[in-house]
C-alpha cells in the first residue's frame, strides 16, 4: 500500500485528495466573491439608470425651450392623475432611443406602463429660468427637488435614483417636494 497524499510512480495525474482539496478551495473563494460581484451588478445598473435620468434631464430641457421655458403637465406622483400623458409619451420625441425610459434594474413598469421612471406632478406646468433651466417660483432648493425619480427602489440600495430641479442625478431618499 503506498502512502497517503503520494503521487503515483508513474507521476500520471492527481491523488483524489489533491482533487478535493482544489475543489475546496474553488468553492469557498466562490462563496467570498459572490456577494461582491452581485453588489458590483448592482452599481453598475443604478449607474446605467442615473444615465438614462440625465438623458431624460437634457430631453426636459429641449422641452421646456419649445415651450416657454415651462415643464410639461404630466401624470406621476405624489398626486396620479391618468387622464394626463406620462411622462415616456411626452419626452419620446427628444429622444433617440425608448430604453432611456427602462432602469436595468427592472422590467415590470417598462413592460406595462412604458417606463421605469415617474415624474413629480408638483412640477407640473412651473416656470424654469431660461438660461438655467431651475425653477424659478418653487421657493425651494432645486438641488434637493426632485423632477424624476425611479418608481421603486430596483437596486436595492434603500434610495431611489433621481434626476433633481438642477440637472443633477444621485440616490433620493426624501419627500417628493425636496426642502
């Protein structure tokens, strides 16, 4: 019988126990990388939708100088009205490409309501500046004013993507009217 752990004479292959053990250790760096790479997918999807939120922000913008330097009247939130168009149908046109209005992260609201996206109906039909785009009669800051947000929190981070009165985009987890 020849000893535990020793190659064969004929130095052809692996023992079993040298197999296990590189099986051992493949599964376990597996099981620490896991969670890490999934986080990484997570950020990397949050980072594509606050792209598509400044895509959104620059349509707004080309919006608002076709019409008088004012922001649609849509339907969104905090208050729903369905009778008005959302925010995917009036944007379309400024935009090349309809994905803009789909977060990675999701599928479910692109697939039914055409966007992932909802827009503040508190905005609806304000004043910006004309060489700014900020909204002039609000009486609050636009950097904490949210214009579009994400429906839900697809990415898991406890913080909705947003798109604020100022043009920038981070993660929102505030009131809709910003203060």
């Amino acid at each position: 019988m020849k000893p535990l752990g020793k190659r064969p004479a004929s130095g052809e292959g692996f023992t079993l126990l040298e197999l296990l053990v590189a099986i051992a250790i493949i599964a376990l760096l597996s099981a620490i990388l896991q969670p890490v790479v999934s986080k990484a997918r997570h950020r990397a999807r949050s980072v594509a939708c606050l792209s598509n939120l400044r895509q959104i922000g620059l349509a707004l913008q080309v919006y608002a100088q076709d019409y008088g330097y004012r922001y649609p009247i849509l339907d969104g939130l905090p208050v729903a009205n369905p009778s008005l168009p959302q925010l995917h149908e009036v944007l379309h046109p400024y935009l090349d490409n309809a994905r803009v209005f789909r977060c990675l992260g999701e599928s479910e609201f692109f697939r039914t309501d055409g966007s992932s996206y909802v827009w503040n109906t508190e905005l609806n039909g304000v004043d910006v500046d004309s060489s700014t785009f900020v909204i002039l009669s609000m009486g609050v800051s636009p950097s904490k004013t949210p214009v579009v947000t994400e429906k839900e929190d697809f990415h898991q981070t406890g913080a909705l993507n947003a798109l604020f009165a100022d043009y920038h985009q981070e993660g929102f987890s505030g009131t809709f009217t910003g203060g």
